[in-house]
C-alpha cells in the first residue's frame, strides 16, 4: 500500500505559515504549493511518470523542494545530484553520475532559479528500479563521498523513510546547513516541514552568514558537523552575534572531540547540544545525548535495533536502503549491516571511538586518531589536527600529525613542546612520531570529513 505523501499533507494543512526563508526573504506553504502546481505540469510534460529516473541537481531553494516533493507525489525516482562542482570527485564528471545511476531525465536549478531539463538515454534499468515500480514507491538515490574513488549509488524506497515524520517533532526554526543531496540534509528538510517548523537557507556556509542568518531570523536549532563548529569557534562568531533564540546544535557526519565539545558548551552555555548519528545506507536515527558535554549517546526509534559485535555498531532499520547499484549488498545474512564503527557501550549508551579504517596499528597496540586528535587542540594556537597513520616496517604503522596553528612562529619549538605535552597525557605508543605543521587548510572531502586515507600511503 502507498503511504501519503506527508511533506505535501502538510503543506495543505498550513497554507498561510511561513514554510522557509531564503534569501531573507519568507516563503509561505502558498508558495511552495504555486511551485508544486507549475512544476507538475512542467513534468508531465516532459515525460515523467511513476517509475521514472530523474536527477535533481540543486542546492536548498524554494524550487528545489517543491520539485522534490512534487518528484514524491508523481513517485518517480529521484536521483539527487551535487550541485557544485567542487563537490564531485575530480576522478568523477556529472556526466559520470548520470550514467552510473542510469538517470533518465535531468532537471537542473541554477544559482538563478534557472530550470533547464535534459533527456538522456540510459542503457539499463537496474532491478532495484524494477522493485520501486513494482512497489508504487517513490525512490531516492545518493552517492556516498567518493572522496578516494568510484561513489557508491545507494538506492532508497523514500516512502519508507519519510515513515517517521508522520510522529509528532518539535516544531523550530531550522537553519539548512547540511546539503540538499545529503541524507542529513533531506533529514532536516523532513523533520521541519512535518513538524510545522521553518527552514532557514543561509545564501552561505561560512561561519559569519551562517551564525548572521541565525541572529537575523530568530534561528533555533543548528544541524551541523564538528569541524564546522571548529571553525566557527575559530573566528569567534560568537562575539559577533546575537544568538540569544538558539536552542539546539546537533552535530554528526564525524567524530565529535571531546575537548572542542567542552569548549563549545563553555562558549555558547543556553545551547543544548546533541549528536546526532546516521548513514547514508539507512538515514538519519534518534538519537539522545546523555548530558549536553557527554558524547555518550542513546540510538534507536521507528523500529530501528542496534547491537555491537567484536566492538563495531551494527544497525538493523526498517528504512534501510534497498541497496547499492554499482557495489556489493552490505547487509549481513540476517538483514543487519555492520557499520565499521568503533563504539563503547554503557548500558543503554554508547560512545564512538571511531572507524575501524582509521585504526592506527602501532606494534599490535590500537590507536584511535581521535583521542589525539582532541588532546592536541587543547595545546595553545592549535586551530585545527589530522592525526593518522603511516606504513612503518618495524611496528607496521606510526602515528603523525598534521597541525594548523594561529601563530606558527617557531616551528620546530612548537612541535618539541608538543611531543613533550603528549608525553604527558599519552601512553608511549600514542605519541605522533611525526608531527608537521602546515600553513595551508586541512583536507576534508566533500561531506566535511577529515581525510586520512590518502595521507596513509608513505612508508617512514
């Protein structure tokens, strides 16, 4: 059976409300519904039916979600598209994605508005397309990052995952922070409109118009990621601005140090914060944070199971994915995935340590990247550390750091003083053997995760 549609239910109910701001300008559920109405017929006319491929490639606007969910109702499937450049893989082209995931129409937004539409003539039809037709469900379609290779094409029944918003969620003032193609991203926008909140678009995802678009329209909660909140902290938004109506800052897609979230809750003390965790191949999970300094944290919700083998988070969802296109199914024989996780637990809570691929293996010893991670940024001027591991034919792997800094005057003292102050705090095998200062950024993929595999690949 079909499950309604209920980001379009609730445009109904809620005509006359502001929906979203963009552009500092408000936007009702009247809008929203005159774009549905226009772009419907727009559709149709092109050829777009139940069943049908089509790539959208926008950011957050208004036209891009009333094309999302106008894409929903007709039940197409929606392939959704990065909509800048610098976010796809320099290995992989647009043309690229829209043949490895057989799209057959292309719907393009401008930074304008500008609506441009494209035929294409895949060569396939895969069975989990087959499935969705078969099913009378909508679909969506992601790429995981890609950031070392080939992304993978995860494949979603969207009726499945917008299940959960039918239940009652608070209703605030969002700031749209994560991506339109980003499973956090498409999270925020359903939990916002089903829950009769406002979703805030900053035109930016700087620190200074992202923290601007909170004080000037009264913003509430914050989705966002670490390193974000690093380097909002970095250039002291908070003496800049009056946030007195936020309420909320979640935070996932990376490991939380626990040094930056004692520091955050210092800076912004009226602020709850809250992890928030989920994946691309199942969506976005509850998820309660023991205290709002504690990265301990409770998952679960609309059906959802967790356990831990050997030390890794495994994750049995009603809303998890079909599966891939272009890569092998993940799901282990009795429909749990492993998600590589490193956790602890403590009855009903756990806390991340990291995953198994970051794994430093020094002499036998297990190292987690982030635990030094969060030590170092609390050595003065350190702005921002990768720590990782490189091939050594000894102990097989050594730690080394990279390390972004206020004031790098003297370079060779400060990591001396450094390697002393880890002395201090850190067993002998923790110690980053190699420590290098840089003046230029560190590297993150296009999901805003630190990357270390590509730093992994020297033998010292």
């Amino acid at each position: 059976m079909r499950t309604e549609n209920v980001l379009l239910q609730t445009l109904h109910k809620r005509k006359s409300d502001c929906l979203i701001i963009w552009r500092d300008e408000e936007i009702s559920s009247s809008n929203i519904l005159a774009l549905i109405e226009s772009y419907k017929h727009f559709l149709i006319d092109q050829g777009i039916i139940a069943g049908s491929v089509v790539g959208l490639r926008s950011d957050f606007s208004p036209a891009a979600i009333a094309l999302l969910i106008i894409l929903i109702e007709i039940k197409a499937i929606i392939v959704l598209l990065p909509s800048d450049d610098k976010f796809i893989n320099s290995n992989i082209t647009l043309n690229n994605l829209t043949e490895i995931a057989v799209i057959e129409h292309l719907v393009e937004l401008s930074p304008e508005q500008k609506l441009s539409y494209v035929r294409l003539k895949p060569k396939s039809y895969p069975n989990h397309y087959k499935s969705l037709r078969q099913a009378d469900a909508s679909g969506l379609v992601l790429f995981s990052s890609g950031s070392t290779g080939k992304p993978k094409v995860i494949v979603h029944n969207f009726e499945l995952l917008l299940q959960k918003f039918k239940d009652y969620r608070k209703q605030l003032r969002t700031v749209a922070f994560l991506f339109f193609d980003h499973i956090g991203g498409i999270n925020t926008l359903c939990a916002t409109i089903s829950a009769n909140g406002c979703l805030i678009i900053p035109e930016e995802r700087s620190p200074d118009r992202v923290f601007s678009t909170i004080e000037n329209h009264c913003g509430e909660l914050l989705p966002t990621s670490p390193s974000f909140l690093r380097l909002s902290l970095a250039s002291e938004v908070h003496r800049r601005y009056e946030l007195k109506y936020l309420k909320r800052i979640t935070y996932g897609t990376e490991s939380m140090p626990q040094s930056l979230l004692n520091r955050l809750n210092e800076v912004f003390p009226q602020v709850q914060f809250s992890q928030t965790y989920g994946l691309s191949e199942i969506g976005i999970m509850r998820a309660k944070s023991l205290e709002s300094s504690s990265l301990w944290v409770k998952l679960g919700g609309e059906g959802t199971q967790t356990r831990v083998i050997n030390g890794e988070l495994q994750i049995k969802a009603p809303s998890a994915m079909i599966g891939y296109l272009n890569a092998p199914d993940p799901f282990l024989k009795d429909g749990w995935l492993n998600t590589t996780d490193r956790v602890e637990v403590n009855g009903e809570y756990i806390k991340f340590l990291g995953r198994s691929s970051d794994i430093i293996n020094v002499g036998g010893e297990k190292v987690y990247p982030q635990e030094i991670e969060s030590l170092l940024l609390t050595f003065p001027n350190v702005t921002d550390v990768v720590v990782y591991g490189k091939k050594n034919p000894v102990v097989g792997e050594i730690v080394c750091a990279k390390i972004q800094m206020t004031t790098p005057n003297d370079k060779r003292l400060q990591i001396k003083q450094m390697q002393q102050f880890c002395r201090q705090h850190l067993s002998p095998y923790k110690i980053p053997r190699i420590i290098e200062i840089i003046d230029t950024d560190l590297s993150y993929n296009a999901r805003g995760k630190k990357e270390r595999s590509s730093l992994k690949d020297s033998i010292k």
